[in-house]
C-alpha cells in the first residue's frame, strides 16, 4: 500500500529555499557536524552510509564527520573514511567514564534482569555494549570534548542508505526555523524493554514539574487509541518515538537543565541495564515533555533507510526508494508506523 502521508503531488516534498543553496551569498556557517557511533569491523557498512550521504548531501557542504569509538579506530579505517570526503574527519576515543556500565550498577541483579528480557525476546538483551550504547547515546555523546564547540549533529549509522538528493544546509534550515530535533521515522517500540521507563518518567515529572514544556507533546507520548496493548506493557506510554538512527538535531536541548536533571534520574534508576532502554524513546519522551512540539521537525525530504524501515518521498529527487513505502519487510511491521499518530497530534510541521 501507498503509506505516503503526505498526499502531496510530485516535486513539492523538497525544501528548496534558495536562502539555504551552497554558498549563497550571506551564509554564515552553523556549527555542526556528521557524527557516527561505530566499531571497526563495521568499516565496509560506514563506507556505504558515507557513500550515500556525501553523494546526496554533503560533498556540497563540507560538514565535518566525527566517528566514536570506545576503543582506538585503526589505520585502515580512518585511511577509508577520510578517502570518501573532501570534509575533515575527527576520530575521538570515548573516555572510560562515559563508557563503563556505572558503579551504582548491581552485577548480579543485572545479569538476572538479561535472563528475564531474553525470556521476553527483547533483542540485544545479554550483549553489555549494546546497554552502554544506549546510555552513551542517551545523555553522554554530547558531553565528549570533541564536541565542546559544536551545536548541531546529523546522526550517521553504519550500513543505511539516503536517495534523495538534498540541496540546501539543513543545519541552516534548523538554525534559522528554530528547530531543535529533525527525525524521519517514528515507530512503536518493545514495551517489554521499557517497562518502568513511564513510571520513573511521572516521578521525574512531579519532582520538576518547572522542566513540562507548556506546548508538550504530551498525547502523542500516551496515546492508547491505536494500540493499547503497548500502552498497557509499557504502563502508560505509546511507545512512539523518534526512531534514533537518524537524527538532526541541536544539543543545546540535550545540554539543558531539564535533560540533565532527566537523564541523571534515568541513569541512577538503573533502567539502561537492569531493563533494556533505548536512546530512542529516552529522546522522544524527552522532546515530547521538555521541548515546544513546535520545534520539531519531520524531514519528508530526507529518504532513508535503515533495515528495516524506510522514509521515502515522492520526489524525482529521490532514486531507490519505492514512494511512500515504510518496509520491505513482513507486511505485519507496517503496525509499527507512529508517523499517523505524530500528524494527529502535532501535525506536519
Ligand atoms: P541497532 O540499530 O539497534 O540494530 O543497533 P546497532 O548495532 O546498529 O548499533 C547502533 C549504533 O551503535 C551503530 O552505529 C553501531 O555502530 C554502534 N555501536 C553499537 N555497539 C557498539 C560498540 O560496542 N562499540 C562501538 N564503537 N559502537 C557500537
Ligand atoms: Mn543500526
């Protein structure tokens, strides 16, 4: 079926002020960067996401990519990488203390928690790095010295693919609309991974009610319409969220009181390990609480892939990508669309 929300005709998908072109005259450049969260092995699956990128994108603009790693890059990774871009590559070591699983966390009751969510099929459950992954990019990525004078990221994973050409800076276009989070996939997620991740959030709430943002996306966060059984799993939480792998967004937000007092509540409820919390909803809840809805921003312009799901606009600009469709995949994943509900509630921006 054709999911395209947007009903919009041909050619109208792309954001094509002549303000954002390369070079126009006037253009004071953003501070910003493409930033990858990646593992050596994972060096061939890189290449093809920088291919994509760079290609649609960034040879027209330059921006800088920043890899981390929790262990050293090797020779030959940062040989082929820096060889697919005219842009300068950083490749900056994650510090110890923003890696290892933290000294509040109880081995044993962690190990134990790893059995029950096996049991309950939530993925990556017993791999330790993926539980560090996720709190890293939940509240730390943003706090590496690399980034001290950056303001804006384009979040990049291994081995996804972008098909539309894009023409204008999207960090201009963030800075001067005002945006602080871009996203193109919205999904419903495990709510056996997230258990307690609502709870500990209402606590937060009544702690510091000040933090609540009074243009809050608040019923797009407990919608129960459309699937109440994940409402149910997830004790009063959709589910929805902004699917993470790809993000464009302003760490200001994620560098302000509000999500700092956040993240450090989340962090000591032990929730990362003892449960299987993505950054993903940890993002979404906060932006859907802590931030005017107003300011973010769906990119229909930005096709993309990340197996399995997909963003793909009706535009000649776009190649590889079938209009509209979210998956390739079972017919069954379709259910995990949130985008319906995001329009809804917010609209589309
Ligand atoms: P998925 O997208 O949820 O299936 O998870 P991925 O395996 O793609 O991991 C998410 C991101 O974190 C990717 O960019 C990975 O390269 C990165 N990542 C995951 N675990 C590690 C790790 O232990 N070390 C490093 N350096 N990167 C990791
Ligand atoms: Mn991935």
């Amino acid at each position: 079926p054709n999911l395209d929300p947007t009903g919009e005709p041909e050619g109208k998908l792309i954001y094509a002020s002549e303000e954002y072109a390369p070079g126009a005259a006037g253009t004071a450049r953003t501070s910003a960067t493409l930033l990858a969260l990646v593992r050596n092995e994972e060096l061939d699956d890189m290449l093809q996401s920088m291919r994509d990128l760079e290609r649609t994108w960034n040879h027209k603009f330059n921006y800088p990519w920043t890899f981390f790693n929790d262990v050293p890059f090797t020779e030959e990774f940062k040989k082929k990488t820096q060889a697919l871009t005219n842009a300068e590559c950083r490749y900056e070591l994650i510090p110890d203390e923003h890696w290892e699983v933290p000294s509040w966390i109880n081995n044993d009751l962690f190990v134990e928690s790893t059995k029950t969510l096996k049991e309950q099929k939530v993925q990556y459950a017993e791999l330790v790095s993926y539980h560090q992954m996720c709190r890293w990019n939940s509240g730390l990525f943003y706090k590496h010295p690399a980034l001290a004078d950056v303001q804006y990221y384009w979040r990049v994973e291994p081995k996804v693919h972008f098909f539309c050409d894009i023409d204008y800076d999207v960090f201009r276009y963030m800075q001067d609309n005002n945006k602080t989070y871009g996203f193109t996939i919205n999904l419903y997620d495990s709510p056996q991974s997230i258990p307690t991740l609502w709870p500990e959030t209402l606590k937060f709430m009544a702690d510091h009610p000040e933090h609540v943002h009074e243009n809050n996306a608040m019923n797009w966060l407990t919608d129960r319409a459309r699937r109440p059984d994940h409402n149910d799993k997830a004790n009063g939480y959709s589910t929805c969220h902004f699917w993470s792998n790809f993000e464009i967004a302003d760490m200001s937000f994620w560098r302000s009181k509000a999500y700092e007092d956040y993240f450090n509540h989340l962090d000591r409820s032990g929730g990362f390990f003892y449960e299987r919390w993505g950054d993903a909803p940890v993002h979404s809840i906060a932006l859907g609480l802590f931030e005017d809805k107003s300011r973010i921003h769906w990119f229909r312009d930005i096709g993309y892939q990340h197996i399995p799901f997909f963003n793909c606009p009706n535009s000649p600009k776009c190649k590889g990508c079938v209009t509209g469709r979210l998956t390739d995949g079972e017919a069954f994943l379709h259910r995990e669309d949130c985008r319906p509900n995001w329009f809804k509630y917010v609209g589309m921006g």
